[in-house]
C-alpha cells in the first residue's frame, strides 16, 4: 500500500522517495469473490443504466427544440437549430445525470455514518457503488464546471455534506460526503482528497488500537476560514482549524490536528512539515479585510456567483458546438451522392482539426483582450481582476484535448509564447501552465507531464502572483511542482513528486526531490548481480 504524498529514504537520497507498508488484509479471499460477483452481475448493469438515461430526457429536449425552431423559424428551421443545438444537448445531459446521482445516494446508498463498521456484502456493495457515481468522469465533469460558485457547495450539500456559507469550494474527491464538515468561508484548491475510511492501509494505527479489528469512518472537519489548497490528501479524523493552511500537496495524516493560523506543506516521512504561522503584512491584510468584507455582501457574493453561472453556461458546450461547426465544415467539400466514404474519413479530422486551430486561436486572443499581461501582486477576491482571471480559466478549459496533443512538441512552446511566456529553444513542455506572462524558461528544459508551473497562489481570499524562472538545462519529471516565485537554476533537476516552495531558489547542477523539496544525491544504480 502507498502512502499518499509521502517521502522516506529512497533511491535518490534522504528525502523524495515513497513510504510503502505492507497492506494489511481487510477480508477473505472467498468474502472478496462473492463482492466481485456481485459488482459485476450487479453493479456494473446500474452503472452503465445510470450513465445512459440521462441521454432519453435529452432527446425528447431535442425534439421539443426542433418543432419549435420549425414553428417560429420555418425555413430557418435548421440554422437556428443547429446553432443552439449543442447547448440544447449539453445542459439536459449533466443536470439529469446529477439527479440520478442524487436520487441514487438518498434512496438506495443511504447516509455513511461515523464509526466502526461490520463488513458486509451490501455495506461494501454501496460504497463501491456510489464511488462509481461520483468518481466517474461525467460527474466530476459537473462540478468542475462551477469551481468557486455556490453551485457546487448545494451539490455537496445534496451528496449529504455539511457546507457552510461563502464557502470558496472547488472540486474535489471524495466519496463518504456525509462525513464531511466545511465550515463557513473555507477555501479550497484544486484536486483535494478527502478519504473517510480508516480500514486504509494507510492508517495501521487504527487497526492496532481497537484489538486487531480494522475501524470505520471517521469524520474530517476544515474550520471557519480554513484554507485547503492543491493536491491535499485529508486522511480520517484530521481537523483543519480555524484560518489554518494547508498548502499545495499537504498530507493531512489519520487524526491530525492543524491549529489555528499554522501553515503546513508537502509531506515528509508520512507527516506534513509545519512552516510558519500566519502573520500577513500590513498591506496583505488590508487585502484580505476587502475581500472577507466583500464576501459578507450579498450584492457582491451572488453578483460574483451569477456573472461565473452565465460564463460557465455559455461556454461549457463549446467543445460540442466544435463538432457541429465540423459538420458544416465538412458537408461544404463532402457531397454524399458523389464522394465516396474515404473523403468523409479524410474530411473530418482535417476539418475538426482547423476548428479547433481556430478556437485555440480565439482563446490566446481572449486572453489578451480579457487579462493583457498577468502581472506580479496581491488581488482580493471578487473584484475585477477576480471575475476576469476566473473567466480566462473557463476558457481556457474548452482546449484541454487540442493541448494534450501538442503536449512535449514545438507547437506547444508556439502556444506558450502567443500567451505571453518567455521560452528558450528547444524545449520539452507537458505540463500545466495558467499565467504565461509570469514563466520565464530557458533553453533546452523539458517539463514532464502533470509538472505545475502556474504564477499563482489563492491564500485567505487573495490571489497571489509571482514569477516562476527555469534556467537552461532543467529537468523537471513528472508531477513536480515549481511554486508562484520559486528559482530553478541552469542545470538542475526535480525528482518526480518533488515540490519546490514559493521563493526558494535550487542551485545551478543540483538534484532536489521530496514535499517541500531538498537537495539529494541520487545513487548510480548497482551493477552487481
């Protein structure tokens, strides 16, 4: 069993490497093959049911839409039909499958409640159904969809989780909501973990301390104001205080107790590391009174809430509606009467291709009429630069498959440069990037897949930007993480999973792994049979 986010002495020196344990055993072999049978006699027929109704209601939609463009538009029937199609097919889709995810939980799942739990075959049955729901890719589709509206607070709220009001909520993983406490102006990044269950291998403590015997679901609670922000893993019976940070990619270990106003990251040796407690700047804190004292405003906060809804509305369907400016695209060289199957085939994807060149084409001019130049500072939220950064981030979302593909090509570095970036020759770039402007990179780096080199920060209701430098020669592996100021000097590598805080600065040549980061020294690998 892995421990998340972990380092111990590894391969490359004293810290970086993953902590692992034998996993203990939860059932027996016979008590774990009736559980598959049933899953798969089962549970696989509700979880493909699940995913396909919600397309019945969208076509009868469909057919309401059609008759009534017909009866309003007549013979402009079809283009107006075709214009809105998209949004017409889109919307119906995910708000019903939400429905059935909701109704699922309440009428057959039921509440997950604290304490030990007796293994059963429905107990495991029901959890590893409702995991299929809300870990699927549509529904976190759903609430990726409405980051940091009270949108996504009332669909936790209707999954049984406890969220208070003004809550910052962005999407996150979980599967035993009824067991999670958010209290009120709690912030949250992106891709945090929450796990309820401490029969996990990960926490042996637990097993030890009741006699042997695994336990059950212990709650996890994020105080009032509590910020919890990118790649948190939250393990059961941790408690958040009050205005305490978790910053990026902090283990939260089984049990633990962050107090008020401390700021911990990353993790070593299964624990996160205690930085420094929060003491903000004159100027800083005059920042965060703004934005608490905006967030109280109910002309401010659902203002904020109904300019992210339109935005959101409008452009969640657009990768849909690329398919149907595709069509147009492809019936005005293709004639089904005279061209044969191998044009339609060839047809297609060079014409979905030149769509979405033109789309990511619209996007980089967005983001110049939009923002102009991400620059260095402190910006509350809910102001201006607050709804116009959260505009660019939905935009930008709907080019996510064409930039996957120019992932590591010179395309990319292309992109990167037209959005404002300073990037050498020669480049290898696979990771994720948000401020262009902020990111200066030498030449000859590479970028691994899953790296995170964004210029910002979101701490007590303030966006903080700051400039990230890679010199020629870095070498970052997969899934590590340079933070908003941080100094990669010419030549140096970060080990996978290695983070490197704000403002620190790695030496020209070094090697540096682990969460928070430190220099190591890889060992050449043995040569000896």
């Amino acid at each position: 069993a892995v421990m998340p986010l972990s380092t111990m002495p590894g391969w490359h020196g004293p810290v970086g490497a993953v902590a692992h344990q034998p996993a203990m055993r939860t059932c027996s072999p016979e008590f774990q093959w009736w559980q598959d049978l049933l899953r798969a006699v089962v549970g696989v027929p509700i979880v493909v049911f699940t995913h396909c109704l919600p397309y019945i209601p969208t076509i009868f939609i469909l057919q309401w839409f059609w008759a009534w463009s017909v009866d309003l538009f007549e013979d402009q029937a079809f283009t107006v039909f075709s214009i809105g199609v998209a949004w017409v097919y889109v919307h119906p889709i995910w708000m019903t499958f939400l429905a059935f995810v909701c109704l699922q939980k309440w009428l057959v799942i039921g509440r997950f409640e604290p304490g030990h739990q007796d293994w059963s075959h429905w107990a495991e049955f029901r959890h590893w159904l409702h995991a299929r729901a809300v870990e699927s890719h549509d529904f976190e589709g759903i609430c990726e969809m409405w980051v940091n509206t009270e949108v996504l607070s009332s669909i936790y709220r209707l999954l049984g989780a406890s969220v208070g009001r003004r809550v910052q909520m962005d999407a996150f993983h979980a599967v035993e909501h009824d067991l999670l406490t958010i209290e009120d102006y709690t912030v949250f990044g992106s891709e945090v973990l929450f796990c309820c269950d401490s029969r996990a291998p990960w926490t042996p403590q637990a097993s030890a301390q009741s006699g042997g015997q695994p336990l059950g679901y212990e709650p996890i609670r994020c105080g009032r104001a509590s910020n919890v922000l990118d790649h948190c893993t939250i393990l059961p019976g941790a408690m958040v205080a009050e205005r305490a940070v978790l910053g990026t990619c902090t283990l939260a270990p089984h049990r633990a107790y962050f107090p008020p106003l401390a700021i911990h990251s990353g993790s070593s040796r299964g624990r996160s590391l205690h930085l420094r407690d929060h003491s903000a700047p004159k100027a800083l804190r005059a920042l965060e009174d703004s934005a608490m004292q905006a967030l109280d405003d109910p002309v401010v906060w659902w203002r904020f809430n109904a300019i992210i809804l339109l935005i959101t509305l409008v452009a969640k369907p657009i990768p849909e509606a690329l398919w149907v400016v595709t069509y147009f695209g492809v019936t005005a060289f293709w004639d089904p009467e005279e061209d044969g199957l191998i044009s339609l085939l060839t047809f297609v994807p060079v014409v979905y291709f030149v769509v979405c060149l033109i789309e990511l084409f619209l996007t980089i001019g967005a983001k110049w009429l939009i923002i102009g130049r991400y620059k260095v500072g402190d910006f509350p939220f809910f102001g201006q630069y607050h709804i116009r950064w959260m505009a660019m981030m939905i935009l930008s979302s709907g080019i996510s498959d064409l930039a996957e593909a120019m992932q590591g090509t010179i395309f990319n570095a292309w992109v990167y440069r037209a959005n404002g970036a300073r990037v050498g020759r020669n480049c290898y770039l696979a990771g994720l990037a948000v401020e262009y402007d902020l990111l200066e990179i030498g030449d000859h780096v590479a970028i691994g897949p899953e790296c995170d080199t964004t210029g910002h920060t979101v701490e007590n209701m303030v966006i903080k930007l700051a400039a990230t430098k890679l010199g020629s020669g870095v070498a970052m592996c997969p899934a590590s993480f340079a933070m908003p100021g941080a100094v990669v000097e010419d030549d140096a590598v970060l080990l996978e999973h290695t983070q490197v805080l704000k403002g620190e600065t790695v030496p020209r040549g070094e090697v540096w792994a682990g969460m928070p980061a430190a220099r190591c020294q890889p060992r050449p690998p043995s040569t000896s049979c």
